[in-house]
C-alpha cells in the first residue's frame, strides 16, 4: 500500500468519526442542493444545456492543438506574451523568473486550482516574494496553512466561530465578534493593502476564447478584477484544456458553470481580458502574460478512451453530490483536485500506483455523472482507472491471487459451494469463540462497529434444491 494509500485511510476514519466536521459539510451541501436546483429550473433545458456544452468542449478538446494556437496569436498580436511549460516546474521557473526579472516583491493571487498544483506559491516565496491569496476563502485557508477543501469553496470546512478564532489569532486581537459581515471587513482592509503595493497579479481562467484571443474569468468577489487591474503586470496560469473555439460559446457555458458551482443564474463578475493595457484605457496591467500548462495533460488527450476528463471545467457539483465527499472531506484526499474528478484524474497527473487507491473511493452510484454539466462519464472513468491500476501491477499480490482464486471457484459451481460450506463452518466456530471483529475475523470490518451477521443453516443452493423438489420438479 502507498504512502498516499495509507494516510487516506487514515484521514477518513478520522474525518468520518468528527461530528462537528461532518455537521458544518452537511449544512453546506444541503445549502448547495437547494441553491443548485432553483438554478436550473431558471434553465429552459437543462439537458440540452448539458448536451451543448458536452460538445463544445469535445470539439475543444479534440482540436486542442489548433484552438490553442489561434488563441495564441490573438494574444500575441495584442502584445501579450504566452509561455508554454510542459509541466509545473517550467511553469514555476518561467513566473518566478519573471518577477525576479521585473523587481517583484509582492504577488496577489485571484483563485485558481492550477497554480496549486504546479505548487507556485511555495517557489515564489522560496524567492522572497510575498504571496497573498485574496479570494477570501482561499485567504482563510492560506493563514491555516492548508491547502484548499474544495475546488469552488476553499474553507467550506470551516464555520464562522473557526474562522473569528483564525482571524483574532492572525489579524487582529481586538476582534470580539463572529459576525460575518465584521469578519469579512476585516480581510477587506488586510487585502487592500496587498492589491495597492503588489507589482503582479496572478490569476487562473475559466476559459481560453481562441477566436477572440481572450480569457474569461468567473468571480463572486470583486478580488479577481483587483488582481487583474491594478498590479503592473498581470500573469495568467492555467491548463492546456480549457481552451474553447468561440465567443459565442460563453452565452452557455457560463450560466451553466454558475447554475452547476453555486446555483447561480450568472456569478457576480465575468471578466474578458486579452492583452495588456492600451493606450487610451484607464486600467489594466503593463506586461501581460499567459503560462499555458501542460503537466500531462498531453498524455491524458492522447488516451482516446479518457480524453473526456479534459472536458472538466471545475464547476465542483461531483464533489458537492459524492457520499463519499460529504463523509470524509476535501482534505482526505491528499492531492489538489479532491472528489470524483479529482479521483479520476490525480491518477493520470500524479501516477497511478501512488494515486490508484483513489478511484476505489468511490461506489460508483453514478451521481457524479448525473450532475456533470459536459457529462463526462465520471463513474466510469472510475472504474476504467481500476483497470489501469491493475494492467499496471500496482494492486497487491494478495489481491491478485484474491481474484484468481475467486475466478477460479466462479467458474467451477463444486468448488463455489465447497467454499461456502468451508466459510460458514469457520465462521461459526469463529463467533463461538468469542472472536468476531477480531484480526482472526474475515468480516472484522463489519463486525469491529456491528453486531455479528447472521449465518444461514444452509446455503441459498441447498435451500433451492429442497424447493424444486418440494414443487416436484427435477433439479438442473
């Protein structure tokens, strides 16, 4: 068992043995739920929404190379500067190197996923540059020194008494109250000295507009305008995929994005940026840059039986829908992209023998897939990651001599039944012994928390054959 394995393991007992944690996610999702179906009963078809932006991001997707490269040019053409880094430690290099270049001594950062994964905080701060997370979740999450719950609502984890004690320790002693309106004017005046004396702005993209040349960027808070105004130079980290072909496109993808993540019609600010200020414009950054980042993605899109993870455009709703989720948290997970996508593709990114216990997180009840606005099979990819594992030989032994021996009795209906004789005589003894829940238990996980399972007099087979012969029909 991995390393990854083990301490999921862990932390889901714990998690899931933590009341208060548990009541804080249930009173969230419960919140979302109700938010996210009056949402899309403001959609005339919802299906059909589903059903167009599954093909606007299959077209995207399978036209990766020329999407990107027109929206390249775009940007170019306007002054803009793209990098491309084949993974995050070209694309760490390429930002630090930048704000060592340019003078840089204090970063603000709008949300973006991506930038935790290629881990860039850390490498800035290795440099000696200031980094202030400014959404204000992500805020909250940065002065715990952890790292995101959720991909949508970083601090969902936390409730308001958590969060005044968090503030009072690191902001400001005088706080007395737990109000939230008190406690967000507090991050308030904090990150408004950050957006004043930063010289670069970093954000993520919701979407690559190729024809337009343009990132669009969905907010709730007014942190991401700031971020992308106000510093002289603004930096754009984000993935490979989320390019699609067209301006049009938005007028769906967007209330979608927003109906599936909040429950919202449209989120508070939609942003378009495409270059560096003009001449002429009030705002806007000096320098533009965008880091296009692989970090095998590559080999993701060239796997033509998964490629549609790529479709994902970080919405959460698998996450808010996942038994699983709500039970052992965003944290359990161990990796930046936690819940069903994050399941399906840490694997790919990360490796699949260190990662491949987390498509087994799951029961594949298919809600994730239900609920996913581009309708990516995530249930499936679930289990076609099951498969790699093995094809990989990163299961254990014992477990793949576990599934001979159990093809073997399958196949053979004498030895199937011997086994379950043999299994029934053993448990018996075993419960008469007082053992059951002990080591010496084949069903300890059960019985450990349970009282023990019932054990038939006889097989459902023998009961079958006293049936038909009970009705006068021969046995088959």
């Amino acid at each position: 068992m991995s390393t990854a394995a083990q301490r999921f393991l862990h932390d889901a007992a714990e998690k899931s043995a933590d009341l208060m944690h548990r009541e804080i996610i249930r009173r969230g999702m419960d919140s979302y739920d109700a938010a996210h179906l009056k949402g899309r009963a403001r959609i005339k078809d919802w299906e059909a929404a589903r059903q167009k932006c599954q093909e606007i991001k299959r077209e995207a997707v399978n036209h990766l190379d020329r999407y990107l490269l027109q929206f390249e040019e775009k940007v170019t053409a306007r002054g803009g500067h793209v990098f491309w880094a084949a993974n995050g430690e070209e694309a760490c290099a390429y930002v630090t190197n930048l704000a060592t270049r340019l003078g840089v001594r204090t970063v603000v950062k709008s949300k973006s996923m991506v930038t935790e994964e290629i881990h860039l905080t850390p490498a800035l701060e290795k440099a000696g540059i200031k980094v202030w997370e400014t959404d204000l979740g992500e805020f909250i999450v940065q002065l715990r020194e952890e790292p995101p719950y959720h991909i949508v609502t970083p601090a969902m984890h936390l409730n308001r008494g958590q969060i005044a004690k968090l503030f009072r320790e690191k902001l400001d002693p005088a706080i007395t109250t737990d109000d939230p309106v008190e406690l967000m004017a507090v991050a308030r005046r904090k990150l408004r000295e950050a957006f004043f004396a930063a010289e670069m702005g970093i954000s993520g993209a919701n979407f690559l507009v190729a024809d337009a040349g343009v990132i669009a960027i969905s907010t709730n808070e007014g942190n991401g305008r700031l971020c992308t105004s106000v510093p002289r130079i603004h930096v754009v980290v984000t993935g490979i995929e989320k390019v699609i072909p067209r301006l049009e496109d938005l007028a769906v993808l967007w209330p979608v994005l927003a109906t599936s993540g909040t429950g919202q019609g449209i989120t508070t600010y939609g942003t378009l940026i495409g270059g560096p200020r003009r001449r002429g414009e009030a705002d806007g950054p000096e320098e533009f840059h965008v880091v296009l980042v692989d970090n095998g993605r590559s080999q993701l899109l060239a796997d033509a039986e998964q490629r549609e993870v790529l479709h994902c455009i970080r919405c959460g709703a698998c996450l808010n829908i996942c038994p699983v989720f709500r039970h052992v948290g965003g944290h359990t997970y161990g990796t930046t992209y936690p819940g069903p996508i994050g399941s399906v593709l840490t694997p790919h990114l990360n490796g699949i023998k260190e990662f491949q216990h987390l498509s087994y997180a799951s029961s594949l009840c298919g809600a994730c897939t239900s609920v996913c606005p581009v309708k990516i099979d995530l249930h499936h990819h679930l289990l076609q990651n099951r498969r790699n594992a093995v094809s990989a030989g990163a299961n254990k032994p014992s477990e793949r001599w576990m599934f001979r021996a159990w093809r073997y009795a399958m196949l053979r209906p004498q030895s199937y039944e011997l086994g379950g004789w043999a299994m029934r005589k053993a448990l018996r003894l075993i419960y008469r012994l007082g053992l059951a829940g002990s080591a010496f238990d084949p069903m300890q996980v059960w019985n450990c928390y349970r009282a023990p399972v019932p054990l038939p007099v006889e097989s459902f087979r023998a009961q079958w054959r006293k049936s038909v012969r009970s009705n006068g029909d021969s046995a088959t």
